[in-house]
C-alpha cells in the first residue's frame, strides 16, 4: 500500500461516518432511498423478494463522480 491508498481509505471512512450521522440524527431524510419507482419489489405469501434497480443506479452514479471529482482534485 502507499500514500495515495491511505487517503482513499480515509476519504471513504469520512463518507461512511456522514452517512452514518444522517441516517442516525435524521431517520426520515432517507426514507425515499430503496423506495424509487423502478424497484422491483415482490410480495407473495411469506416469500418477499426485493431488488433496488434504481437505487443501485443511482448510488453507483454519484460514488462514481465523486471518485473522478477525487481524482482531478489529486
């Protein structure tokens, strides 16, 4: 590992401490994430099946600007 991992590895611990933060002092500013129209979401009898389609597109649109943010920024 050198230099530059170590300042990934922060960054990302400092994101996952915000979003902790959020989700902790604010339950209700996240209630829409995972409930987007375009998520699958299957309940029959006792099985229920769920897959956050959009959600996951989403997130994986923003970590992904961010890191190129990150990367012209270093």
């Amino acid at each position: 590992m050198d230099h530059q991992t170590g300042k990934y590895i922060i960054i990302a611990g400092a994101c996952i401490l915000a979003a902790g933060i959020i989700i902790y002092f604010f339950p209700g500013s996240v209630k829409w994430l995972g409930r987007l129209p375009g998520d699958i979401r299957v309940e029959r009898g006792p099985v229920r099946f769920y897959f956050p389609v959009v959600t996951m597109l989403i997130i994986s649109i923003v970590v992904t600007l961010v890191i190129q943010l990150l990367r012209r920024i270093s």
